[in-house]
C-alpha cells in the first residue's frame, strides 16, 4: 500500500517546497489511499512510506507492520426488571415483563427472546415454558430504553389457564440467547432471571356467553363467591359475542376485545372482519365493488 505526494502535500500546513531544517520534525497527512478499507485485512498487515525528491533515484524507506484483529461485538446487558402476572377471577389474562437495556451498547438489528417457565411452587406441576420475543429489527432499545415481553393471546393463555389448579405458582422469567442478542454474554445472565410467585385462588365462575340470538348480555355484579367470565368481548360491563360489530369495530376472537375494521385490499378470514363486512377469496371487499356486482345483477336480469 503507498501513496505519492509532490509540491501539494504539506508537513503541518508548510508545502515540501519550501524546504525543511535540519532537524526539523512535522507530520504528514493525506486522505483516500492510505487509509481504504480494500487494502486492509484481518491479521498482519504492512504500511510502507518513502520519501524522495523530484528528478532523484534515491528515497528514504519506512515500514510499520500492524495486525488487525475481528473486534468482539459490544457487551450487551439486559435485565428483567420484574415479573407481573393480571388474573380475572382464577384465570390468567396477561403475562408481562419488562425489559431494561442498562448498557453500555444500543441494541438494535436484533432480537431479544423471553420465556417464562410455569411451576407449582411445590415443583409437583410443571405446565410448560412460554416464549415470545421483542422484536428490534426495524427499531432499537436505546441504553436505559425499556420494552415488553407480554402474553396475552388468547390460545396461549387458555393452554395455561386449562392446566391451572387452585394453589401457589412460581413464574419464572428468563432471557433466552439462542438466536438472538447476538452479542449477547454468559457474563450479563445474572440479570435475566426473576421468579414471580402467584396464589390461585378456588373460585367459582360462571361464563356468560351471547349468541346471535340472545345479543350482548349484561355481566351479573360479581361476588367473594362467583366471578363471571366473559366468553366474548367485555365493554361498558356487557358481554358481546365473537364478531359483533359496533361502532367501526370487531368483537376479535383472537384477541377477545374489540379493534378496527380491516380496510379493504387487505386479509380476512371472515366478513364480519371488513369494513365493507364482505370477506371473498380472503380479502376484503370494498363497498363500491359490490355495488358494481349488484348493479350488473340489476341489468342482467332487466330490473
């Protein structure tokens, strides 16, 4: 690797030209060549200089050997700042835990697997481990930043629920590396283990469940003895069924609680989903294609 320089390079802003004394020490800079990527590569390399005048054979010679070595990715350190889990009567509806980035680096193009392992205190039951992850792909936890691990789908939490019995339960939350936090060190696991301790109550419930034909049900006040359970969406203390619509809104059968219209273009399983409440072929329908099909219909049959 060299590089070359005449009257235009300068020892501490003074041109070669106008001479040196003896003696005299400067350094000198120059950009691009010396310092390209494509010259360098891992392990040994070699940077030599030579210095020499216009219309002389002779020059002076320098070699300064130098290994590159692959930097360690920077230390993560993560930690679980607490474990909660929200009950419903005796049943579970939402596991969370949040997560702190203490530092020293930003995470970020990556992502941070947690799981919860479920026990009886006692260690008799074992109902299973529960992970999910924190996705930082397309964002970042900045140093001190905190994000969620949280479980709340309803599949999930039914699996649990099924499996629960009155009694005492450990929760044990823990940062998963595998395939994740690639900078991630068995140094910083210390910090990414919590135990939560839940009591499950013996209470008895009573599920309130609409049909199409009974439509949204009032839910009974509850009492020390009975907790009645919405099978359904709950709001403003009524229970309505899977896929009423109310208000540009869905009761989710997935989520058990009502969101947004699907707008039209994008995927749905059933028609209830789309704003237009017509779901064809798995998408969503807009009102002025159906009014187009009618209308054919109309002139087709001459009305």
């Amino acid at each position: 690797m060299h590089t070359s320089c005449s009257k235009e390079c300068e020892l501490n802003g003074i041109p070669v030209s106008d001479g040196l004394v003896a003696g005299q020490l400067a350094d000198i800079f120059w950009g691009s060549s010396a310092t390209d990527r494509e010259y360098l590569k891992l392990g040994e390399n070699e940077v030599r200089f030579y210095l020499g005048f216009d219309n002389e054979t002779e020059y002076a010679e320098k070699s300064i050997i130098f290994e590159i070595v692959e930097t360690k990715l920077p230390q993560v350190d993560v930690e679980i700042i607490e474990g909660g889990v929200e009950l419903k009567g005796s049943r579970i509806i939402k596991i969370i835990a949040p997560i702190k980035n203490k530092g020293p680096s930003i995470i970020k193009n990556d992502i941070i697997h947690v799981g919860v392992r479920i026990k009886s205190e006692d260690g008799t039951q074992d109902l299973g481990y529960y992970g999910n992850f924190i996705d930082l792909r397309e964002t970042s936890m900045k140093v001190g930043d905190i994000n969620y691990f949280i479980i709340d789908e309803k599949d999930q939490l039914k699996k649990i629920n099924s499996a629960l019995s009155p009694g005492r339960y450990s929760f044990t939350f823990e940062i998963d590396d595998v395939d994740g936090l690639k900078s991630y060190e068995e140094t910083n696991k210390a910090n990414n283990k919590l135990t939560h301790i839940l009591k499950i109550e013996d209470i008895k419930e009573e599920v309130v469940e609409p049909t199409k034909e009974t439509g949204p049900i009032k839910i009974p006040e509850e009492t020390n003895e009975v907790f009645y359970f919405c099978n359904g969406c709950e709001l403003d203390k009524k229970c309505y069924q899977y896929g009423y619509r109310k208000d540009g809104k869905y009761c989710s059968d997935e989520k058990s609680e009502f969101i947004n219209y699907t707008p039209q273009g994008e995927s749905c399983e059933n028609n209830f989903e789309c704003s237009s409440n017509v779901c064809i072929s798995g998408e969503c329908i807009s009102e002025g294609f159906i009014k187009k099909i009618i209308n054919w219909f109309n002139r087709l049959l001459g009305n």
